[in-house]
C-alpha cells in the first residue's frame, strides 16, 4: 500500500528517486522519497515489506497520463494552436509543428473541454524536442491555476484502469 501524501490525504503517489549520499543513507534505511501525483508535495516514509522495497523508485517525478487537450502557446516562435497528448502536474508532452528549441520559456493556456476557461500555465519550459512534439515542465502558475489543474490531473487519474498506477 502506497504512504498517504501529508498535504492532502491522497494515496496516488509515486515513488521518486532522488540523488545523493542522504538519498542512499534514507533508502538503506527503506526510508523512500515520495511526490504526491495531485499536490505535488514531496515527502519521505518509512516503507517496509516486500512490495515496498521492491519498487522501482521513478526518475520522473510525476505520471504522465494520456490525454487530448487543445494548447494555445505562446513564445519565441509567435502563437500557436496545437495538442497536448499525455498531461501530468508537472509537465506535458505537446504536439507541434512549431520550431521549439530546448531551453525556451513559453505560455500555455491548457483547454480541457469546450465550456471551461482555460487553464492557464503562466512559464513552461522546453525540456526535450523531438521530430512533430516537445516536453514542458511547468514553472509558474497565477493564482488558483495550479489547484485548477491539479483537478483535471484528478479526473485523468479516475480514467485510468486500476493497475495503471503501479
């Protein structure tokens, strides 16, 4: 059973690896590094037991989850119009004809369906290119943005087949 996050009580959390000497020195200790999948809180508990100890600690520190929502961004290049296919609290991979370079700050409005304002992620980072997308971590979000999207990441999260999240 996966630790409760200490922020918001939720269970979907992911185990997260973090480098360093007092890393390793918690780890021996089975105390493990956690980042809740809806707050974002990062945390560590003792976990015990054979399913505990045998999980794979995670380089990336939130799940991505697969989704379709329509992006506006706007940065060096101008504006732009184009798709976000999987979506996690702390980043997205977008689909775009758009000459990105990694590096690059952009803005992004998220719109998850017709009849809502968009969300809106004040400073996104290019992470990684690839041919036809590009990886963004979110850096900055106004307001009740975050809570915002931390809500559609927990209708994502309800989508997915119960064993999805390992």
């Amino acid at each position: 059973m996966k630790p409760e996050c200490p922020q918001c009580h939720a269970t979907i959390v992911r185990r997260i690896s973090q480098p360093g000497p007092v890393e390793r020195l918690f780890n021996f200790f089975s105390i493990y590094s956690f980042r809740c999948q809806l707050c974002a809180c990062r945390y560590r508990r003792l976990s015990v037991g054979a399913n505990n100890v045998a999980a794979i600690a995670e380089k990336r520190q939130f799940e991505r989850l697969p989704t379709n929502v329509r992006a506006i961004i706007v940065g060096p290049q101008g504006r732009s119009e184009d798709l976000i296919t999987d979506l996690s609290m702390g980043g997205c991979t977008l689909h775009t004809t758009a000459s990105l370079t990694k590096g690059a700050f952009l803005h992004l409005n998220l719109q998850p369906s017709g009849d809502e304002s968009a969300i809106v992620v004040e400073t996104a980072m290019v992470r990684s290119v690839r041919p036809g997308g590009v990886g963004l971590e979110f850096l900055e979000f106004e307001g009740e943005q975050k809570d915002r999207l931390a809500r559609f990441v927990r209708l994502l999260l309800m989508r997915q087949p119960i064993n999805a999240m390992g």
